[in-house]
C-alpha cells in the first residue's frame, strides 16, 4: 500500500534539520532568513529634522508681532545644529537640517518672498511644522525589524539606517545535486540521438538560487560501483542530496539498493501522486544527512522539489511557508486514487487569480515547465471540482 502524499509530506517534515545561523555582509543578507531582531541604534529620526527648503522661525514671534524676518544665516544638511540667536529674526534652512536651537517651526520657501533683504511669509502658519521629530519613528532600542523575516531591497534599506553592516541569517544546508542516468550529457554537447541533455539539475540549481543556496553537483552513470562511490562521498560532505532519476522499477535504478546497502534509512519509497510518483525518501543516521531522491522525468523532478523539498527547507528554517489558492477555470474530474498535481497558467481577472491547465505531454514533456506558472494540488473525489472552485496552488516561478 502506497503512502498518501500528505502522509509523505508529514514524514518528511518530521526530518528537518537545525540549520543554525551565520553572519554575511548586508548585501549578501539579500534573499536570506533574519536570525535576528533588528534594532534602531538611535531614535529615528536622530534630530529634529527640517522637512522642507526654506526659513525657520521662532513660533510666538510671529503670531505676536507679526513682522518682516531678517535672515541671521543658514542651516544646511550635513551641519551641526546652527542657533538663532535673536529670536525675531529667522535662519534659512534645507531639507534634511537639524532645525536650529531656538526656532520650532519651519515655513517652506513656497511660501515667502523676500522683500529688501527681509522675509514676509504669505501663508498661515502652524506651529511645529514641517518638522519631522526625534524618534518620532522610532525610539532607540526598538524593534524595526523582526527574526525569521525575509529580507527583500527594503529591509536592506532599514537595515543599512540602523548600520547593520553584518547580519545574522539562517544558515543553508549545504546541498549535493545529483543527476544520475548513463543517457545525460552536459548541455554544451550535441547528444548523439540515443542521448538527451542533463537539464534537471540545472532546473533545481536556478531553484536553489533563488533561496540563495549555491549548491554543488554531480552526475553518476547508471552502474551500482559507480553510484556507491559517488554517494558514499556526497553522504559525508552534505546536509541535503537531491538526486533525480534513477528510482523507478527500470534494471538500472539502482539507487534505492545502493542507498539501503549504505546504512540509509528508507523513510518511504514511492507516493500514491502524479507526477512523481516513485519519490524515494531517506536519512542518513550516520551523517545526518537528508536524502531527496526524485523521479527523473524533468517535472516530477520539479514538482516534488516544490512539494516536498521548499516546504522541509521552510521548516529547517523555522519559518511558515505561504498557502496559495487559486480557482479553476475549468471543470475537472479526478477519479484514481492518486493526489494530482497539475501544470497551470495563472491569470489575474475580475481581483482573482484563476488557474488553466497547460497543454502538457505527460511528465516526461519538460518542455511544459516553461508554459505553467505553478501545479494545482487536487485529491481524488467523486464530484468533479467545479468551475471557479479554489484549489491549493504551488506556485514555481
Ligand atoms: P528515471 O527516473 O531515471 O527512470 O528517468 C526518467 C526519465 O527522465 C528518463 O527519460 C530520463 O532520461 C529522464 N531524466 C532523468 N534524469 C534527467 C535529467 N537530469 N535531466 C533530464 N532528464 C532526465
Ligand atoms: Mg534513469
């Protein structure tokens, strides 16, 4: 009895690895898991900030006796807080100035004219503004940013204000791609007809990017001596293998054999799902190493790294994994009891996304990849799944 894909899902999340953390350049923290909370170092804004071109003034002395102001001097961005000295008078200042000792508000220059050398303001005036307030934003010592974010161009940003110029991320596993399959050329040869290009791992490697992992890889004939060498060496130096190919029922899928033979545990072998049904899953006790082994058809491989492997690296990292919905454009009826998960194109129409199935030849068309924009999740049942039904969407681009 085949084991369900949620079942499979369960046992592999029950492998997750403590991937602990490391400290990387701020640039280099672009795409990674926050293992830290980020502080401000100061209060934000540090000063009392001017937040137009113009004058500034003392408030009372304005509304008091109104009057033309004289200009004392300025204040520019970059210079220590200037002073008015004379509160009558007014001081010109720049955006981004600290606003000088002795004025509280500031009056754009939009707003004045200069008569014979003195300001007349024009418009009515509020006191206190155009001033953007010490640690109005933020006080020193708080929270600007929380752990387990992921951090995009703008947490780049808050964190380059606060000077964080080294930070702590979750740490990668570090991954071993493996390509197996006597067929397989490298994509800069002209394959002889019998022979096809390795693309899987190259797929799962631009995958890998994306999480910012740098994995390393490998390509193993179909021969048991081959494979017990190259995996014996890959089980020692990694968290992660992914392999592809190589686990079906074929006389040369020798790698579940050659996995058992060194002391990897068979967690399961294949799931009651299509594509990617033969899905091999192990651990390696020994080295603790976690062991992926995908079918080799280019999107069985893919799907079940988006199924099985994106949700187990969330987990390791500790973070939640986003649940996506879309809804089905078309009716379908899944009746065998296999987990189906089907290559869709999504499109934005009437504020929801709804799913069409890519024309796909079977999991052995890779050319389809490049058409969909995720799989749908759908169960066996009796009903049909209707039009405008919502379905779990995996999304892979
Ligand atoms: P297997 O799972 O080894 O039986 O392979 C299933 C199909 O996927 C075969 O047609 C293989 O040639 C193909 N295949 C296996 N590995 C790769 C790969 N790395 N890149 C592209 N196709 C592959
Ligand atoms: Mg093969």
């Amino acid at each position: 009895m085949m084991i369900t894909f949620k079942e499979a899902l369960q046992k592999v999340l029950e492998q997750t690895l403590d991937l602990g953390k490391e400290e990387v350049t701020l640039m280099k923290s672009l795409n990674r898991i926050l293992a830290e909370d980020i502080q401000a170092d100061r209060d934000f804004p540090p000063f009392n900030r001017a937040t137009k071109d113009g004058i500034a003034i003392s408030y009372s002395n304005l509304v008091n006796t109104p009057h033309k102001f004289k200009i004392e001097g300025e204040a520019t961005a970059g210079a220590r807080q200037q002073i008015l000295n004379n509160k009558v008078n007014c001081l010109e200042v720049m955006t981004g100035a600290v606003v000088p000792e002795n004025a509280d508000t500031v009056v754009m220059y939009e707003h004045i004219t200069l008569v014979n050398g003195e300001v007349v303001i024009n418009e009515n005036v509020i006191r206190g503004q155009n001033i953007h307030y010490k640690g109005s934003d933020k006080k020193q010592g708080s929270i600007v940013i929380t752990k387990e974010t992921k951090i995009s161009p703008a947490e780049i940003g808050v964190m380059a204000s606060v000077g964080s110029s080294q930070v702590m991320v979750k740490a990668n596993p570090k991954i071993c791609t493996i390509a197996t399959g006597n067929e397989l050329v490298d994509i800069d040869v002209l394959p002889e007809p019998h022979q096809i290009r390795k693309s899987n791992m190259l797929t799962i490697e631009a995958a890998l990017a994306t999480v910012e992992i740098q994995a390393t890889s490998l390509h193993i004939d179909d021969d048991k001596e081959t494979i017990r060498h190259g995996l014996k060496k890959a089980l020692i130096e990694n968290d992660v293998l992914l392999l592809s190919g190589g686990v079906s029922m074929g006389k040369f899928d020798f790698i579940p054999e050659v996995m058992e033979e060194l002391g990897v545990e068979k967690v399961f072998h294949k799931v009651a799902q299509r594509p990617g049904k033969p899905f091999w899953f192990g651990i390696h006790n020994e080295s603790k190493t976690v062991i992926f082994s995908f079918p080799g058809n280019p999107v069985s491989t893919f799907a079940n790294y988006h199924l099985y492997f994106l949700p187990w690296l969330h987990k390791s990292w500790d973070i939640p994994i986003e649940k996506s919905y879309i809804k089905l454009s078309i009716e379908l009826l899944i009746t065998p009891s296999l987990t189906r998960f089907i290559q869709v194109k999504s499109t934005w129409k009437d504020g929801s996304l709804w799913a069409t199935p890519v024309v796909e030849n079977g999991s052995g068309d890779l050319t389809s990849l490049a058409q969909a924009d995720g799989f749908i999740c759908l169960e066996p049942r009796d009903e049909a799944y209707r039009v405008g039904e919502a379905v779990p969407f995996v999304i892979t681009r």
